[in-house]
C-alpha cells in the first residue's frame, strides 16, 4: 500500500466517523426529546433513561394538551405559533426591504468608505443585546408598542439587517456588471434592472438570508419576554415554553411536546430550502 492510498483510506474512515458522530450529538437528544413527548406520564417515571416507546404506551395527548385552547383545559401553543409566525414572518419582509437596497448600494455603487461599510454593519454585533434592550423598551412604550406584535417584529430588524445586508453584499458583487448593462442597453431604470435581472439571480442569497432571519425572530426570548410580557394573548411560542418549562404541575412529556412543537416549523423549512440556502451561503466564497 503506498502513503497516498493509506492517507486516502485514513482520512476516508475518519471523515465517516467524524460525520457519524456529528450526526449522533445533533440527532440523538431530539430523539429522545420526541420519545418521551409521546410517553405518558407515568410510563416516563417507571422507566426514564428508554429510548424506545412501546405501541401500548403511545399516545398523543400531549400534543393535543399543548394545542388545546387555555379557555379549554390546554396550553394553547397553537395561538402562540400563530403569533411567532406573524412576528418572524414580519421580520422577514421588513428585513429584506431594507437589506436588499443597503446590500445592493454596499455591493455595487462606489462611495468613500465604502469598503469599510461592511466592518461598520457587523460592529453591531459588539453591543450585548441586553445593552439595547431598555433603551428600545423606553422609546417603542412612549409611542404604543411596547405590547405589539409589529413593535417586536421592528426591534428585531435592529439585530438582522446588518447580519442580512453582509450576506447579501458578498453575493451580488458576484453577478456581473455586464448584465445590468445589458439590461440599461434594454431601456431599464437601475431600479428596474435591479427588480427584473438582479433579484431573480440573488434568490439564493435572500432564500438563504430570509430562513437565517426567520429562525432568529421565532427562537428569540429577550425582547419577546420585554415587550411582550404583559399581554400573554401576545406571547409568542418561545415565551410559552418557558412558561411551560417553569410550571410545577406540567409534566415533562408535555413540556418536551411543546419542545417539538417549537422545532418542527424550523426544520421542515430547513429542508424545505436547503439547496437554495447552501448556494446562497457559500455564494459569495469565491472571489476569482
């Protein structure tokens, strides 16, 4: 066997093993987070470390107590994702319609300072949340949103624009210029070369920008918790499982529903994109 063969198989087996255990650690604890939100209570208690649920012990009643309205005995998640769907969802658009022309003006128009416009975005980041998280509470109670859903949904853009306006910027210095020409040639306004030519090539960027945002404004608890605290007809589904997670009298099977519930929309949009959010991550990558 010669030494590029053997390094070819080393590394060959290990690069299994390190995909297998990644895989392991990440998939393992939502398993056992979805078996025991299908277990009865007292079958938890009889035998807790089982990673299997027997067709006797099945049930989704669960779910159901985690769907149900309050009014009638229940959780009532299913008003609270309604809610996380409306604000993440609202934090998507606004996001988008103002991180596409600052990415847009980043990329493509020149101007002093324009390569350090980038570095100034992210140095948002050097500022704890907690930091911005009275200020913005004062100013959104003085003019009527400290208690709305569109009041949180615009606090979020705060922390995404600047991430989104940097994913975007890497990608649309990628399209070429000739192509916006091409389409002034046609008789285009820059603004129409940008909506007709540009947009459609960037999809991957703002598929991939729009899921990154959206899991952002649905996990989020600290602003949601701030503002929304006093209204729980308002609470989004993160502040709801808190609410679950402190209750003496809700069983953990309950709470791990609530858990899965929290996760599902998440990964099924994962899945749902994920050819467009890999080829809108690395886009950008290549600056030959």
């Amino acid at each position: 066997m010669t030494r590029t063969q053997f390094e070819e198989r080393l590394f060959g087996a290990l690069r299994w093993a390190t995909i297998a255990f990644l895989a392991l650690i990440t998939i393992a604890p939502f398993y056992y987070m979805l078996m025991l939100s299908v277990k009865p209570i007292d079958a938890l208690l009889l035998d807790p470390g089982s990673l299997w649920v027997s067709a006797n012990d099945f049930t989704l009643d669960t779910y159901r107590s985690v769907l149900r309205p309050t009014a009638e005995g229940g959780q009532g998640f299913l008003r609270l994702l309604l809610n996380s769907a409306v604000v993440a969802l609202g934090t998507v658009v606004l996001t988008l319609a103002a991180a596409v022309p600052g990415a847009y003006a980043v990329g493509r128009l020149k101007f002093f300072g324009g390569r350090q416009v980038s570095a100034l975005f992210l140095a948002v980041y050097l500022f704890p949340a907690t930091l911005l998280a009275v200020p913005l509470f004062v100013m959104f109670a003085k003019i009527g949103l400290s208690g709305s859903l569109v009041g949180l949904a615009v606090v979020y853009i705060a922390q995404t624009v600047p991430v989104s306006i940097y994913m975007m910027k890497n990608y649309f210095v990628t399209i070429p210029y000739s192509i916006e020409e091409a389409a002034a040639l046609d008789g285009c306004t820059r603004l129409q070369a940008v909506r007709k030519v540009v947009l459609p090539l960037a999809l991957p960027s703002l598929m991939a920008t729009s899921l990154y945002v959206f899991m952002i404004a649905w996990n989020e608890f600290l602003f949601a918790l701030l503002f929304l605290a006093a209204d729980p007809d308002a609470w989004t589904v993160s502040l709801g499982l808190q609410q679950l997670a402190n209750g003496i009298e809700v069983p953990k099977t309950v709470l791990m529903a609530g858990s899965v519930v929290l996760t599902i929309p998440v990964v099924l949009l994962f899945f749902a994109a994920e050819r467009l959010l890999t080829e809108g991550l690395t886009s950008g990558a290549d600056k030959s």
